[in-house]
C-alpha cells in the first residue's frame, strides 16, 4: 500500500543576493603655515682712535739758533731793511756835519769825528739779555670713540591660507541577484525523489 501511495516533492531554492558597497570618503586638507624669517645680529660697530699727541718744540730749538728758512728770510729782510735806513741816516747827518765844520779853518773835522768813533766803541756798553727758553707746545687729542651702532633686524612673516580644501565622496552600495529563488514541486509514487 505503501509502494502505491503518492508523494509530493517540493524543493525550492532560496534568492541569493549580492553587493558591492564603497564607503564614502570624506578628505581635507590644509595648506601649512609658511614662515619666513630675516635676522641680523645686532653689532656695537664702533672703534676708537688712538691718543695723538702733538709737539710743537719749534720755539725751544729756535732759541738754540735753529731757524726755518722763512724765518731767517724774514730776520734777514728786517735786518737789512733796518740797516739801510740806518746807514742813510748816518751818511746823511755826516754829509750834513762835513759840510757845516769842514771847511771852518783848523776845524780838524775828520781828527775830531775819528776820535769820537774810536771814544764812542769804548764806552759803548755791552748788555746780555737772558730770555728763558720756552716750553715745548704739547697738544693732547684724547681718544675718540667712532662709529655708528648697528641695532640688526628681526622680522618674522607668516604666511597662511584661510581655508581649507574639501573633497567628498558619497559612499553607494550595489545590489545584483546572483541566485534567484524558486520552488519545485512534483509527485512521485511509493518514495520520495531526490531532485539534484
């Protein structure tokens, strides 16, 4: 009775689904900060001279007879200057006494101014003038202090972007079916078929 009896097959497939999903991405990015810098140190720059010291002894070795050659120019001119008008003066007043007495009888004119001369160079009296010699002239230039301080620089320059770059990609999923589903079903008498 069994083997008469009717079975029924059922055999069904279940829906298979697949996907494909990419995340979305989200990217930013910021231009870094620029610095630039300038320095230069700082320097004092200045020197000083040296002591200087000037001497003059230009007067203390004249007093020993050293002369420069305007100077002995110029004594030398004065002199001769001075000398000629002396000498005029005299010759003149000499003319002058030959004329008046010369002629004056046993006058002995030339005796008498002869014998006054050689009277004269005897008790012309000689002096000595004693002048102290003077001091070297001694200038002293202190030390001076020369040059101009340099204070350097420093600066800073910063340089930056405002905004930022943004990029965004939205994310997505993909579905397919790779197996569709389905159901089956038949008789068979007195068992069950295997459905392969």
């Amino acid at each position: 009775m069994l083997s008469n009896m009717m079975y029924l097959n059922v055999r069904h497939t279940l829906p298979m689904l697949g996907w494909q999903a990419r995340s979305f991405k989200f990217k930013t990015s910021m231009t870094p900060t620029k610095m630039h810098g300038r320095r230069r140190e700082a320097s004092a720059d200045l020197g000083t001279t040296q002591v200087r010291i000037d001497i003059d002894s230009y007067e203390s070795r004249k007093a020993y007879g050293f002369r420069k050659d305007a100077d002995l120019c110029a004594d030398f001119k004065n002199a001769g200057l001075s000398g000629v008008k002396q000498g005029t003066s005299r010759r003149s007043s000499e003319a002058w006494q030959i004329i008046d007495g010369a002629a004056k009888p046993n006058a002995n004119f030339f005796q008498k101014q002869a014998k006054h001369k050689i009277e004269a160079e005897i008790s012309e009296r000689k002096e000595i003038e004693l002048k102290p010699i003077p001091r070297p002239k001694i200038t002293v230039h202190p030390a001076e202090l020369k040059g101009t301080p340099d204070v350097g620089e420093h600066s800073i320059d910063i340089r930056s972007e405002p905004f930022a770059d943004i990029a965004y990609e939205p994310g997505s999923i993909d579905y397919n079916m790779k197996v569709e589903g389905s159901i089956h079903m038949w008789t068979s008498i007195g068992h069950y078929d295997i459905y392969a």
